[in-house]
C-alpha cells in the first residue's frame, strides 16, 4: 500500500478463483462522514484513489467475487498523510539531498585537489 497526502494505491495477491473467472470491489467508507467515498471494481486487485482530503481516515473493504458469490472482505483502515506529514517526508529528503552533495563535494575536493602521481 502506498498512502500520499490526497490518494492511495492498494495491490492485493489474487487468491484461488476455483477456475471461474473472478472480479475485485473495493469500498471505501469515509469514517468522519460516514458515508460510502467510494465503490471501484477491476479485473486486477490493483486500485488507486485519488481525490481524498488529507488527514481523513477510511476504512477499506476489498473482496473478490465469481460466479459463485464473494469472498471473504478484508477490511484496512487507511489514513491519508496530513499537510505536516507531507511536508516531513519533503523535509527529510531535502536534508538527504544536502548530506549526498556535501559527500561528492568532499570526495571531488580530496581526491582531484592530490591526484595519484603518474607512473611513466
């Protein structure tokens, strides 16, 4: 699951389909609203949401369904990132950024200020 501050990706592992062929529904239930967001069928267990009001809490129901009815759900709670969290995860690559610049920089620095000497 990949979460974001406005969507989600979900992946499921599909499970045995009995030889019928099989399709897969995702709810998504907003719990602040309580109200259905969401109903999104597909013919893979791959879904993604987007749209989502930062830092709202969901509950997920994915199931897959034949000719022979539904599986059993298998219900997630998802919340997506707040503005704050956002701006963490920005913050934390930017400081990674800098750390990787300052190394090339120091390696650049040592290592063409005293070349090796030549062997002739």
């Amino acid at each position: 699951m990949n979460i974001t501050q406005h969507s989600f990706r979900l992946e499921c592992a599909e499970g045995s389909n009995g030889g019928l062929r099989q399709h897969f529904v995702m709810e998504v239930h907003d719990t602040q609203l309580h109200r259905l967001r969401g109903n999104h069928s597909a013919d893979t267990p791959i879904f993604v949401v987007r749209d989502l009001p930062p830092g709202t809490g969901f509950v997920v129901v994915v199931y897959a369904v034949n000719a022979k009815g539904r599986s059993q759900a298998v219900v997630l709670r998802v919340t997506t990132q707040s503005a704050r969290q956002a701006d963490n995860r920005k913050g934390a690559l930017h400081r990674l950024l800098q750390f990787l610049a300052l190394i090339l920089n120091y390696y650049a620095f040592f290592c063409f200020k005293n070349p090796p000497p030549r062997k002739f």
